[in-house]
C-alpha cells in the first residue's frame, strides 16, 4: 500500500496471524494478492532474489509520483521512468519480499506497425 498506492479492499485472516488473501484496488480496478507462497510456490526472499514472474500495472496517470511513492516507501527501483519506444512511459521495481513489479503509463497510443517499425519486434494480435 504504502510503496505502490494501492488501497486494501478485503483481508483474509489465516487465523494465526497471517493473510491468506487479500484484494487490493488501484483506481478503478484491483489486484488479488493469495500468500503465503505453498506448493511449488516460493518468495524470491527464500531463493536469493530469484523469481519466476512479474507483475506490471498500466496506468493512466501519475507514473512518477507513483515511481517516487514507491522508492520513498523502501522498493528498490531497478530501472528508472523511461519514454519506451512503442510509446509507454515504464519503470521497474522489486517490493520489500524481493517481487518484481513494473508500472507503465501509455504516453502516445501506437498502430501495431508503428510499434513493429519502432521496436524491431513482430507483433500479433
């Protein structure tokens, strides 16, 4: 919450202190947050920073801020905001457990072409 701004809509109690779910909302939409890992499930905390995933928000406004909120609240930036040439406006960080998130804001709405001929990639869709 404090990092990335999100606002706690439910908690789950696991009844031993712990959160079994949680549900979380940014604006007009949410994220549902399931933990403690179990299973074949793992925090990069216990695997020396490694991890399998990542977790990006598009926003509509409001990167930077959300960049500075986040560094202010102890994530540790990895890539500063940065224009990205199919015309997002990104920057990445890794929450105080070691997970890697990426916040991106759409700057200048591109044809799928325009964004072949700036990125160099082919895309579908």
């Amino acid at each position: 919450e404090a990092a990335f701004g999100f606002e706690t809509r439910l908690v789950v109690d696991d009844g031993q202190g712990g959160v079994i779910h949680s549900e979380l909302g940014l604006g007009d939409g949410y994220i549902m947050v399931v933990g403690p890992p179990s299973g074949q499930a793992a925090s990069p905390a216990t695997l020396g920073g490694r991890s399998t995933q990542s977790v990006h928000v598009q926003l509509e406004s409001g990167l930077d801020s959300r960049c500075e909120q986040a560094r202010a609240a102890g994530a540790a930036i990895e890539r500063e905001p940065a224009d990205q040439p199919y015309g997002d406006r990104v920057f990445t960080c890794r929450d105080l457990e070691g997970h890697p998130w990426s916040f991106g804001q759409t700057l200048l709405a591109l044809s799928v072409a325009e964004m072949e001929a700036a990125t160099g990639h082919k895309i579908e869709t």
